[in-house]
C-alpha cells in the first residue's frame, strides 16, 4: 500500500506505529503532481483518494487556496484513475448538503449552498465538483468510481487545529482551560468513530454494487456540541468549565453556522450489512487516551 500525502495538515507521526508494515510505503508529494499522482495509479490496483484541505478554521481563513488545491488534486487523481482503469474511492462530504438541517439527509436531498461568497462554502463547491467529476466519469467514461459522504468522523490523531472539535475540546479538558463553544452549543452534531467509517469504506470498496453510487457514511446519534463539551469533561475528570463564544469570535468573516446535521445510512446498511459498532463515548474516551499518551510522551522526552 502506497500513501501520498503532502502533510500540509497531516503528520508523519501518524503512520509512525505502521513503520514495521514491510508493504507500507510513504511517498510525501501533492496530489496535483500530474506525473507522480499517474505513476502511483499505474502501480496500484485501487485508489482512496481522501487527500484535502479539511477543516472548517483551515477553509474560511483560506478559501482561495483550499478550494484550488482540492479542485486540481480530485482532478489530477480521478484523470489518473479513469485512464488507468482502476477503481476509485472518493471521500466527499456532508457539507455538500449545505444548510440543509431537516432532518436525516440520504444521498438524493437537496443541497442548500449559502452564498459563494461566504467562504465556507467554498469546500463544499470543491467536493460538489469531485462528486460531479467521479459520476460524469462513470457515466461517460465507465470508470468504476465511487463516492462516500463523511460526516464527522473522530478518533485518535485526529488534529484540533484546523477546526476539528472533539480533539480541541479534549486537550482544552486535559489543560483544564475553558472549553470553548461557539454559538450557543445547541447546534447537533453526529459523530462516528474512525473505526467504524473505516469499516463503512472499506465494505463499499470491495462492492461491485456501489461502483457509480454515492452513500452516507456516518453515525446517526446527535448531540449537541454543548453536550459534547460537558462529556469531555466528565470522561476526563477535568476542572474545566464551558465557555461560549460568539461565532464573530471564532471564526474569519465567511462563516455560517447549520443547526444541524444528521445522516441516512440506509444505502449503506442495505448494500454492506454495515452498522455503527461504537458510541460517542467511546470516541471520546479514545481521543482522551490519544492524548494522555502523547502528554505523556512529550514529559519523557
Ligand atoms: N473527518 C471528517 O469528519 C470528515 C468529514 C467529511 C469528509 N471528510 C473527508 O475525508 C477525507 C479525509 O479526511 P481526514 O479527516 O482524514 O482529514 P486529514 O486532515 O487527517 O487528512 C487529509 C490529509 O490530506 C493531506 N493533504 C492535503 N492536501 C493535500 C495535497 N494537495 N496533496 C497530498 N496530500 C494532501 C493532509 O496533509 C492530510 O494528511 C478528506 O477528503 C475529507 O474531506 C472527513
């Protein structure tokens, strides 16, 4: 297995207990580069392209950037993909449902955009284009591609930094600093743990019925991110407390705030046999685990 990253937001340090896997290999490069992108197709049998300027912080206080690197990365990657016949997995997202907030979204809802010129939209317009591309290749060109809709999806090595809000809320817990809402924290959210997209992603790779479909992948439990706030802090022991801040706070101009946002996962439980194996709380706990030990590790060193 080859992995191309660029580790614009991603660390090596990731990969660093895979370093004994004989058939891993790590290549650092763009997935724009033209040549290399279509060197390591031809070497592979199939490819998950899930490289991309990710973030909700990253993309409003840098719209222009994100969204060309990840229009020209999805274009380089699925032109290689379709000339070299192999199947491709493409990682779109929820927010290409926009603010549509009624209720559990499957796969054919409508997509409510705010404007383009509120930047955080600007994510949603480059993986409406990939998700175009991997269906108008289908279509056209027969390439076996096939799209699937992450919503949050939380784990260990997960990064806060770029927006991500359980390893924020965490490591603001384990610092006992204030936890940090924005908004009022009565926004829902659903989160599955890493382990459990994985498996969704992996079922639909190996299903020759998903080839040219899009599917949801994600949990089905919401929980307001206050809510989520008060967890972290229970799970972890902490002292800290929960402050609120207002959205003109935290983000760059651009920014819109959705109430909600909620999966339908029936495509994919009918085609895979696919189900959450995990709960909010494990994800929580894992992520607290996460990071206690890399505290840990930083002491030692
Ligand atoms: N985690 C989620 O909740 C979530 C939700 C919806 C969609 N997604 C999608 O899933 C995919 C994986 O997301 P993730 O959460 O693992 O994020 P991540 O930040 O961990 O992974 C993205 C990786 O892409 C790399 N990258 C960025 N631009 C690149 C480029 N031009 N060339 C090569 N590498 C590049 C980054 O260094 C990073 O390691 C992304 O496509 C994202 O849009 C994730």
């Amino acid at each position: 297995m080859t992995v191309l990253d660029d580790l614009s937001t991603g660390r090596a340090e990731n990969l660093a207990h895979l370093a004994d896997v004989p058939s891993l290999r790590f290549v650092e490069g763009s997935d724009g580069d033209t040549d290399l992108v279509d060197r390591l197709v031809s070497e592979s049998d199939v490819v998950m392209h899930l490289a991309s300027a990710v973030g909700v912080q990253l993309i409003v206080s840098n719209p222009l950037e994100s969204l060309l690197k990840n229009v020209r990365g999805t274009d380089t990657v699925m032109t290689a993909t379709a000339r070299r016949g192999r199947r491709l997995l493409y990682t779109s997202t929820s927010e290409v449902y926009g603010k549509n907030s009624t209720g559990a979204l499957s796969e054919d809802s409508d997509r409510i955009l705010g404007s383009p010129f509120k930047s955080r939209w600007s994510y949603a317009i480059a993986k409406g284009f990939g998700e175009s591309m991997a269906s108008g290749q289908h279509r056209t060109l027969g390439a076996r591609n096939i799209t699937v809709r992450l919503f949050n999806t939380v784990g260990p090595r997960q990064t806060g930094m770029y927006g991500m809000v359980l390893p924020r809320f965490v490591r603001q817990a384990l610092a006992d600093e204030p936890l940090t809402v924005y908004g009022n924290g009565t926004q829902t959210r659903c989160f599955a743990h890493v382990h459990d997209t994985v498996a969704g992603i992996l079922a639909l790779l190996g299903n020759d019925e998903a080839i040219g479909h899009v599917f949801n992948v994600g949990d089905t439990e919401e929980i307001p991110i206050i809510e989520l706030a008060r967890r972290v802090i229970e799970r972890s022991g902490s002292s800290s407390k929960v402050e609120l801040v207002p959205y003109a706070e935290a983000y760059d101009d651009g920014f819109e705030e959705l109430g909600r946002r909620k999966p339908d996962t029936s495509a994919l439980q009918e085609l895979t046999g696919w189900a959450p194996t995990r709960t909010v709380d494990d994800a929580i706990d894992d992520v607290i685990l996460h990071e206690r030990s890399r505290e840990g590790a930083a002491v030692g060193t």
